[in-house]
C-alpha cells in the first residue's frame, strides 16, 4: 500500500484542541458567543419545535421550552437479550439558546392511557461545540435523556415529558419486546432505509454562524438548496423533480414506514447530513454559504438534527429507531474523547449524546452494537471503520470490530437456538452496482467470509441512493438466480444484500455503458444489451423502447466496479481514498434508483417447524401508481426454527 500522510479522526480532534486553546477560547466566552447569536436564531429553532410541540399535543410552562425530536432506542443486555425497558431521548429548545439553571426533566409512565403511575427524571445534556477558526460558528443545543426500566415484557407503555415549569409534551406509546422464553412469538414486521436527510434546512443562516446579517443578505435568510437540506434533485427527477410526484421524499419516507406498525426501524447510515460533505474532515465555515468547503474542511451545521429529529419523531416517539453510522455521519464537530470516556470518538461524539447507541459492541467502536427481537439477531456495525473509499476511520478499531463480530455469529450461530434469522445493517456496500459508490472492496473482504461462514440471512446497506437486491451470495459468488417472488433457503443459499440509500437524498445512476468514463474490466469487450446504457429491473418496470432496446438491463453488468485499499489516494478534498477495481457482476437482481424503503416481515414458529422472513421493498409514489407507495419486489427466506447451529470450520 502506498503510504499517504493522513490525520485520523481522533488525532483531527488533538489538532482541533489545540487551535481553541490557541484561540484561548474559555468557556464563558463561548458561552457569550452562543448568546450573541441566540436572539434571532434560537428564537427561529424554538418556532419550529414548537410547532412540533404543539402538533403532538404538548403544552408549555413559562420558561419558554418545547420538548422536540422524540426518540426511542432498545436497552439489550450484553448478550443482545432486549430488557423489559426503552430509552427515551428528546430535545429540550428554548427562545433564547439557553435553560433555565434549576429546569428538571422527567418522564411519566404508566400502562393506561392519561394515567402515568412512575415518574423517571431525565439527565439534561449541554451538547455545545466551537470549530478551531476565531469567529466561527458555535452550537448549542440541550438533550433530555432516560432509561425506562422495570416495563412488562411484550406491554404497551404510554409516556410522556414533563418539565418542573410545568411544561408537558403529548402523549405517546411504545410496545416492549416479547419475554424470551418456550412461547412463540406472534409475527412482526421492521422497517429498513439509509441517506435521509431532511427537506427543510435550518433558518437565519446569519445567526447560526455568528455572521454580521449584512454579509449574508444575498442569501435572503435560507440556506442554497441542497447544502444543508436534499433539495438538490434534478429537474428530470420522475418523483422529486420538476414534475414530479412527490417533492419531499425524506420526510415521506418517515410516514410511509409508519403505515407498515414497524417494532423498529433500522437507519444504515448517513443521517441527517448535518455534515454534507461527508469525509470526516476538520469543519470550516468560511464558505458556508455555498455548496463545497475547501481543500481539507468540510461543512457542519449542527442544527440540521434539529430538523431531522421532528421529522422522524411521528414514528420514532412510538417505535425504536436503531442506527448505524456512516460517512456522512463523521461529524467534524466534536470529534474529542470526553463524551466517551476513555474511546475514541471518531466523529462520533456528537452522535452519542443525541441518539442511545446500545453500548454492547466492542468499547472502541460506540456504534457497533447487536440486539435480538423475537427469533431475529440484529447487529449494527460501523463500515467506517472497514472502508476501502473513504478512509477517513478506516482500521481505527484495530481489528476489534471484525474480532467481536466473529464472536457474535459463532455465538449466535452455535448457542442460541432462539436465533432463527440474522440481519446485519451498515452503510458502505459490499455488493452494489451504482455510478457514484458501487461496491466496496474493504468491506467485503472483512465481512463476507464470515457472513458465508455463519449463515447470515440479510445484510441491510446504504450508501448508494438507489434501492439494489443481490441474488444469494456465498463467499462473493451468487449462488443461484432469485428473481422477484422467490423463495430463499440461506442455509443452502447464501447471503441476500439489500442496499436501501434511497431513502430521500437526490438519487444516483446505475453504472454506466462502458466507455473510456466507465471502464470494464480488462479483457472484458461490452457487445449487446450490456454495450447499452444501464438501466433498471423491478416489478412493473417497462424500460422505454422494449425489453434490452434502449438500456441495458439483464443480470450481467461487464462494467462495474469494487473500492480497493491497495493503493491509497488523496483526493481533491483533501481526504485519504482507495481506487476503483472494475469488475464484472451477475448478482445484482433488483435495481430502482429512485425513493423507497424495505418492510421485512417475520413469522416466527415452533421449533421444527417452517419459520419466514418476507423483505418487500417499497416504492415511494411510483410514477403513473396513483398510489402513495408501491410494492416493487418481494422475496421469503425461510429457515426451520431452532435448526440455525452452524458446525464450527
């Protein structure tokens, strides 16, 4: 490998520490700093919570706090055994920037609706940052966080958010998970997307940056399209252009997964993209107000997850939203330790205060986690930490990751006949077929031999903006064809990979036809349908001019490509990245690049017995549907109950 002298993220932290304590930043006037600022764009955030605020239900006190952006997340134990409780998360806003000294927090809960028999009182979290550039931007934002514990297994909970001014949020309610045990569990369904985003970007770009108004007003008091919200599509976009079905898919998405009663929702990475550009880079705010940050820098506006956390919160407040990381989510704000202990934080710090990452992965690695609902093993892992394109993260763990996933799956696979089926989600594909990202070399190699290994059933990516199905794959071959309505044994068949990025950010292309831009593989003449553009295949799919006439959309695609670590680049921005690997694929099997998500739903059984995962994928306002989402494929993997062991080898 050819060696580039790079900073890691944590020591882009080290760097960032000692330019503020060049700076001599103190904490007072940091914190005149954010006050400075706080009468116009405190008071623009607080609007938009209290919006929310009262939509829900909630009723304020005096003190001037909505409670906004609620979430829940799953408390498992060290083995992913999920407790009789739930974490609860939300953000507490207020008219001028700041709390009261003496606010509490509490959450109510009781088993009837109206009636709230326990009272928890929350830790209130200052989440407050300052880049290391004299006059840059500074944020300050205050989370309420609690543990529910001591719930009835497989109950219905109803809560609420009380502060001491008398302030109170709407109700809501949560289910917990089924007791583990001899009983079957009744069937269930979760929800799968990845690269969200919001619709709606953060207001008063002159008071969120500490900015004299005056140097702003080309800007009109709004952020450019598609820098710190995804209103960049293109004009021809069939759902979110010009003439478009749907010209908010983000949001939409939130509302759609509503409609399938998901237990939980898994989100593979790249959030919010309160960092748009996505490389781990420390922030720069000298071009804010326009699309790219310069050599080195990249753009962060913390008050993007205002936006993004009232946008989920009608399904998040009253179903767990479990996440994984990804590049987008490499946040070059609070890139230090102190939230974490003694772990590295890898741009993550931020992400651990605002959302409840079960903290049973390995100590290094804050998003790497594993839950268990019903007969299903879920595990989180961070593909950052294993990417061969943007190698920012890349091998911080040491090896730690990979280590405890092996332990995970020989567990799982070996001790826990209540595992029937196993899903991992994370951000960079291992298989994928887009223009942009395609598949990445890094995470594959680490990962596909021990999904093959053990049997992993379905592997949920993001990354590329396009909804993408592979047929069965075992040790980075596919196993068989598995066309729309198949059924999928992966004890004998191998692994399904699903990318789901489509989940509201402008879309991306398939790989192009071959041609000087879109190189095949050495050796590899294009001739026929695969000469032709790229093109599409899902249920009801009709590819203008005819079948093969116009684009290109069999199973074979000659010009593809994989990210490789064997030689490392800088790139123009200035971060680490491997190369690109043409190469030529037969598994990619579904293929829609525009806005949709996966409803997977599970039916569990007695042991012995025939036990299902169905994946539906489902299109957001499909051109011509006259429908708000359409069923674009469906595939049933199916295992016999409490027959998962895997031998040992």
């Amino acid at each position: 490998m050819t060696n580039v002298k790079s900073l890691t993220m944590d020591e882009y932290s080290a760097w960032n520490a000692g330019r503020l304590a060049r700076e001599r930043v103190s904490r007072r006037s940091l914190l005149r700093a954010v006050m400075a600022g706080a009468g116009g764009y405190a008071y623009a955030q607080f609007h938009l919570a209290s919006a929310a605020f009262a939509a829900g239900g909630g009723s304020a006190g005096p003190a001037g706090v909505v409670v906004s952006g609620r979430h829940l997340s799953f408390l498992p134990g060290a083995d992913g055994a999920l407790r009789p409780a739930m974490a609860v998360t939300a953000q507490l806003v207020s008219k001028t920037g700041s709390l009261p000294r003496d606010l509490r927090a509490y959450v109510e809960v009781g088993s009837t609706p109206g009636q709230f028999g326990t009272r928890i009182e929350a830790d209130i979290r200052h989440l407050t940052g300052q880049y290391a550039i004299p006059g840059g931007p500074i944020g300050s934002q205050f989370y309420l966080k609690a543990k529910i514990d001591g719930l009835s297994p497989g109950a219905v909970h109803h809560y609420r958010i009380r502060l001491s001014d008398g302030t109170v949020s709407g109700e809501a309610h949560f289910s917990t998970a089924p007791a583990r045990g001899p009983a079957v569990a009744a069937p269930f369904t979760f929800t799968a997307f990845a690269d969200v985003g919001t619709n709606t970007a953060p207001t008063d770009p002159a008071f969120a940056w500490g900015k004299n108004p005056a140097s702003v007003t080309a800007a009109k008091g709004t952020w450019p399209p598609g820098v710190f919200d995804d209103n960049s599509y293109l004009p021809d976009d069939p759902v979110a252009g010009v003439n478009g079905t749907d010209k908010r898919p983000a949001l939409t998405q939130t509302l759609l997964l509503a409609t399938q009663k998901p237990v939980f929702t898994l989100l593979a990475g790249d959030i919010c993209y309160a960092n748009p550009s996505g490389s781990g880079l420390p922030a720069d705010d000298t071009t804010a107000l326009t699309r790219i940050a310069p050599k080195g820098r990249n753009l962060f506006n913390p008050y993007v997850w205002d936006v993004f956390l009232n946008q989920i919160e009608p399904l998040a407040a009253f179903s767990p939203f479990m996440f994984a990381t990804g590049n987008h989510d490499m946040e070059p704000l609070y890139g230090n330790t102190r939230f974490l202990g003694d772990s590295p934080a890898h741009g993550y710090a931020g992400l651990v205060q605002r959302l409840d990452f079960p903290s049973n992965g390995p100590h290094t690695c804050p998003s790497v986690y594993r839950f268990v609902y019903g007969n299903v093993g879920v595990i989180s892992l961070d593909a950052n930490e294993l990417s061969g394109e943007l190698q920012t993260n890349t091998g911080y763990s040491g090896g730690a990751q990979v280590s405890w996933l092996k332990r995970t799956l020989k567990e799982w696979r070996g001790e826990r006949p209540d595992i029937d089926f196993v899903v991992a989600f994370l951000h960079h594909c291992a298989y994928a077929t887009s223009d942009n990202h395609a598949s990445d070399g890094g995470v594959r190699e680490a990962l596909d031999p021990l999904f093959s290994r053990f049997q992993v059933d379905l592997v949920v990516q993001g990354h590329n903006h396009l909804l993408e199905r592979t047929d069965p794959i075992r040790n980075g071959k596919r196993t068989r064809s598995a066309p729309d309505g198949s059924t999928i044994s992966p004890a004998a068949d191998g692994v399904t990979y699903l990318c789901v990025g489509s989940g509201g950010r402008p879309r991306y292309p398939f790989r192009r036809a071959p041609g000087p831009a879109a190189p095949p593989p050495a050796g590899v003449t294009a001739s026929g349908p695969q000469s032709l553009p790229a093109g599409q295949r899902y249920r009801g799919y009709r590819p203008p001019g005819g079948a093969n006439k116009l684009e290109n959309n069999t199973e074979n695609i000659v010009n593809s490509y994989r990210w490789s670590a064997e030689k490392q680049v800088v790139k123009a921005a200035g971060h680490p990245s491997g190369i690109r690997i043409p190469e030529t694929v037969d598994w990619s099997q579904v293929r829609y690049d525009n806005y949709a998500f996966a409803a997977i739903d599970v039916v569990p059984a007695a042991r012995g017995a025939r036990t299902s995962m169905t994946v539906r994928c489902l299109a957001d306002a499909l051109p011509g549907s006259r429908q708000p989402f359409t069923e674009i494929d469906r595939i049933t993997l199916v295992r016999t109950a409490g027959a998962g062991k895997v031998s040992p080898g």
